[in-house]
C-alpha cells in the first residue's frame, strides 16, 4: 500500500486487541506512515455481544501505545464512549509511535513477507499458476485437469519460483 502513500494504516475490528497485537507489531515495524487500531470490545460471545469492559479494553489497547506501535487507537464493535474515554486516558501517557525512514526496498505480502533486497539478483515469480494472469492456466482449471495444473505449479518451483 505504501505506493500511493497513506497518510495512515491499520486495522479495525478483527477479534479484540490482544489477537490483534502480532499483526499491528509487524506493521508499525515496516509502515512509514502513521498507523492506526481500533480493535474490539473482545471475542464476540454466543449471543453476538461484547463481554470486555472498558477498562479491560483500555488495559489491552494500551499496550499498543505503550510498546510504540501506534499513532492513533481507537474501538469497533462493543465500544461506547465510555471505551474511548477510558482509553485515551490510558494512551494519553504514551509518546506516539515514531515513523520509521523509508528503505525503499521493495516489499510484497502474501503468505509470507518478501522484501527484494540488493543482494537478491534475480526473483522468478510462478504468474503463470494464476488464473488471472494466465488465460492457459485459467482454461486448465477451468477443465478441472488438477494435474495438468500442479505440473505447471511444480515446474514452476522447479525452475526457481
């Protein structure tokens, strides 16, 4: 996301603040723009409300701003004013996070992080095992020839990708 520059991102929703933590971690870490939370109230419970007070909620969002990893927080689903007051006086102690320099190396998401660094000299991507990218492909699943597919996909892996 970082090509067209936010000015903030983050996560909202999700399960509660502390399942929440490991993701909004790795971003802070890499985003060099302000980054956001605005977790909820908790695990929803079987009767589709929110169990966390908001001083629990405030205690689980803190940390976020107490370990620097955000500039703004905030609550979703089953936070009232109440949540928010209580947790600003939480953050209110915390400096913002700071934004990290831009390394300008290139980085992609997808199941696991890949960051193209100088040292790599050449990176095979396996395009064509993407129906999207791939009009062969496409028709190969599409045919539901599942082998004829994961030989592409392995020749692929063999050739470097």
């Amino acid at each position: 996301m970082m090509h067209a520059k936010p000015y903030c991102i983050g996560f909202n929703c999700a399960l509660g603040a502390p399942l929440m933590y490991p993701f909004l971690q790795r971003l802070s870490k890499i985003a060099t723009c302000n980054v956001h939370a605005y977790a909820n109230a908790g695990l929803p419970n079987a009767m589709g409300g929110y169990d966390e007070t908001a001083e629990q909620f405030a205690e689980n969002t803190g940390k976020f701003a107490e370990n620097g990893l955000v500039n703004m927080v905030g609550g979703c689903c089953g936070t009232t004013p109440a949540f928010i007051a209580a947790v600003k006086k939480k953050v209110s102690q915390y400096p913002p996070r700071e934004i990290p320099k831009d390394t300008h190396i290139t980085m992609f998401s997808g199941l696991e992080e890949f960051q193209f660094r100088s040292n790599i000299n050449f990176v095979n991507i396996g395009e064509r095992c993407n129906i999207a990218g791939s009009a062969a492909f496409k028709k190969i699943i599409k045919e539901g020839d599942y082998e004829k597919a994961t030989k592409i996909g392995c020749e692929q892996v063999e050739g470097g990708a």
